[in-house]
C-alpha cells in the first residue's frame, strides 16, 4: 500500500528542516496520490509519468465537478508539483522505480574508465591539493574527453595520439567560447601528464598541445534586444510561484545589471524598505554596494516574499528553492529555472547578457565609464572598456568623423 509511505515521507521532510507551511501541503498531496494508486490497485512498476498524468486528469474532473468550472493550467501545475517530493522520496526509497528524474551524470562512470579517472582525481587531491570544486571541473571534462574521444575497451598506448586529442577539441571548439576551449586544454595538458608520470603511457602527449592565448577585449559581449527582453518580462506577467520568482529576477538582473549569484546571495537584511536603499555585499570584487531601492523592483520583491516564499523558514537569504527551503548551492544552479524558462521562449540569452545590455544602455547614454565601472563592480577599468564596442551610437559617430576626415 502506496499510503502507508506517506508517514516516513513526512519524517523525511522535517529531518531535511522542511517549513511547517510546506510539510502540510506535501501531505494533502502524498495522501491523495497514494489514495488513488491504492484505489486502482497500481503496482510499483505501474507508477509511471503516464500515472501522473492520468491523476491530473482525475483532479481536473473532480475541480470541474464541484466548481462547475474547469480547472486553471496554473492550478493544475502546482497540484502536481506537490506530488513530486513525494515521487521523488518514493524513488530514492526504491518503492518506485520507473519514475524517471533527471540526475546528475557521474563524472567518473565512464565504462571502462572508472578506475583510471579515480585515480586521476586521488592524484589531484593529495599530490596537486586542488580544491573539491576544481576537481570537480577537472573530472567532468575529462569524463566527456573519454566518451567522446576514446574507444572501449581502453587501451590508451593505442587509441590515445596527438590526432585523435586534436580531432576531440577541434569538435568541441564549434561550440565552447574561447576561455571555456582553453580550461578543456589545460585539464587535458594536466592528465596527459598525470598518464606519462604514472606509466601508462609511454609518451609525454601534453607537449603535442599547442597552447593558445585568449586575447582581452576581443569578443564583444552579448547584449539583449528590447523586445525579446520585453517577451520575457510578459512571460513572467502571471501570478504563479515560479512568475513571481522570476520577475523579480530579471529586473535585479536588467535594473541594477547583477550578477546571478549576487542575486542567489541577497538576504532579507540587504533590502532596507524603510529607507529604500538595496545592499549588495559579498561581491567578486569585495566591495559592497549600495543602491536606490527602484519602486518596481521593491513591488516585485515584496510580492514574491508575500506570496512565493516559502513561510517559517530560518533561513535569510530572499529566494529559496520551492522543493526544499533552503539556499540555493550558488549562482549557476539557481539561474537554471530562468534559462530554461527563456529556452521555452525561444530565447538564447543566459541572465549574465542583460548585465551586458545595461552597460551598453548607460554607455549609450553617455553615462561616465568610471560609474559603469563602480556599478558592476570591476576591479580592473579594463574590463569596463569592453562594453565601448558595442556603443553603437558613438561608434557611428566615430565612423562618421573618419569619412569626413578623409
């Protein structure tokens, strides 16, 4: 019996500091979950996406039924988002097991290769003292170069040649920017000669990559058009969760041109109502800053706190993830949501561009380059040169004066 899990379930979410707001919804939705599998009699390896959907369905039935209206898509999709903690204990559990979630790809799980990457990883723990998260780095590229670039089973004095090394980076060269190429080389520079030291391969391949240098101020950065920035925000017009959240993102992102973890890092302290100024501390360049509170910022934020927070939890920082209160690991993985919902757009811009488009914006309208400077927070003023290529006003001008000179 699917309802019998619930209790543990519950167990589970207050052992993980679930808020007591979130505990009671997650159990009105494991208990009718599990009441409908038991009612139909459904066995482990029948609760499926196709079961979920078939719930939904039911809940749709049952809401038109009593309302004499039919169910929202909004409504309905936060029905089933708090159904899935539930599956997902279920799986971790190993009740259920053809309920597919995405995880994570392991690094190391390469077939064939699982031992040679281990010790790689030992290696750069104890001889080299990397930290967790650079070997982290190291071991994800490597695992996609042994995917990618060798054959199984592994014999690498055979299938390893500078042709082949050349063959996998001049493929991942079509999609990665410069700077990412060059950290796939030095992590290939670095096993290379990790397999030389330790004898697996006669010969020392890292001299057979040819480095190259990423010239500063080279690329120009990437900005966002004003309607496909005006897509987004009308995307995010609705009164859901996941709307609240996300508008109130991207007007700290396009208002003050922050980056997404300093977003991911804001706590409830940094926002002074009272004297509508925003405090962003904690910033790569180790200075904090502190900024006019913009009323349709404060609107956005104080409604996602009223409405999308989640309640009673200790924690301070503003945005914490849905399925469990807490702070998000750091800025990439909370950006994840909003690049998938600008995906679902159509649009291929990542929240890091409208920085970009804000420079531009106060560049254009001749805004003092050492106030960009101070606004983003770059150490260097170089860094803040970059966005005067895509000044398109005063580089016209520029292009102009040099037609009449000539």
């Amino acid at each position: 019996m699917l309802v019998e899990q619930v209790a543990p379930f519950l167990r589970w979410l207050r052992e993980r500091g679930y808020a007591r707001p979130s505990i009671d919804r997650y159990r009105a939705a494991a208990r009718g979950f599990a009441a409908y599998v038991d009612r139909r009699a459904l066995r482990q390896e029948l609760v499926t996406p196709q079961a979920l959907a078939a719930y939904a369905r039911r809940l749709a039935r049952g809401f038109r039924l009593s309302r004499g209206r039919p169910m929202s898509s909004e409504y309905r999709e936060q029905r089933l988002e708090a159904v899935r903690p539930f599956l997902r204990y279920l799986t971790a559990q190993g009740v259920v097991t053809h309920f597919p979630f995405p995880q994570r790809q392991d690094p190391c799980a390469v077939p064939g290769y699982e031992g040679l990457i281990a010790d790689y990883g030992r290696f750069l723990r104890e001889h080299r003292g990397l930290r967790p998260s650079s070997i982290d780095v190291h071991l994800l590229h490597l695992g996609g170069f042994c995917r990618s670039a060798l054959a199984l089973p592994p014999d690498l004095k055979r299938d390893l040649s500078p042709s082949r090394i050349y063959r996998y980076l001049s493929a991942r060269a079509e999609r990665l920017a410069p700077g990412s190429l060059r950290q796939v080389q030095m992590v290939l520079r670095s096993f290379l000669r990790f397999l030389h030291m330790t004898g697996r391969h006669d010969r020392d391949l890292a001299s057979c990559l040819v480095s190259f240098r990423v010239w500063s101020l080279s690329r120009v950065p990437r900005s966002v058009s004003p309607e496909d920035l005006e897509r987004a925000f009308r995307d995010t017009a609705g009164d859901t969760h996941r709307d609240l959240r996300d508008r109130a993102v991207l007007l700290l992102l396009a208002v003050y041109g922050l980056r997404i973890g300093e977003v991911a890092r804001l706590r409830l302290e940094d926002i002074e109502w009272q004297a509508q100024r925003l405090a962003i501390r904690g910033r790569k360049n180790r200075r904090d800053l502190i900024l006019p509170l913009v009323p349709v910022v404060a609107r956005a934020l104080a409604r996602y706190m009223k409405e999308a927070r989640p309640q009673g939890t200790p924690h301070r920082e503003v945005f914490l993830s849905r399925y469990l209160p807490h702070p998000y690991a750091n800025g990439s993985r909370f950006g994840l949501a909003l690049i998938w919902r600008l995906r679902r757009l159509g649009l291929r811009f990542s929240p890091h561009a409208l920085r970009h488009t804000l420079a531009r914006c106060l560049m254009e309208n001749d805004c003092p380059p050492e106030w960009i400077q101070l606004l983003l927070g770059h150490v260097r003023f170089a860094s803040t040169q970059i966005y005067a290529k895509v000044d398109r006003v005063h580089l016209r001008e520029v292009a102009d004066n040099e037609g009449v000179a000539r």
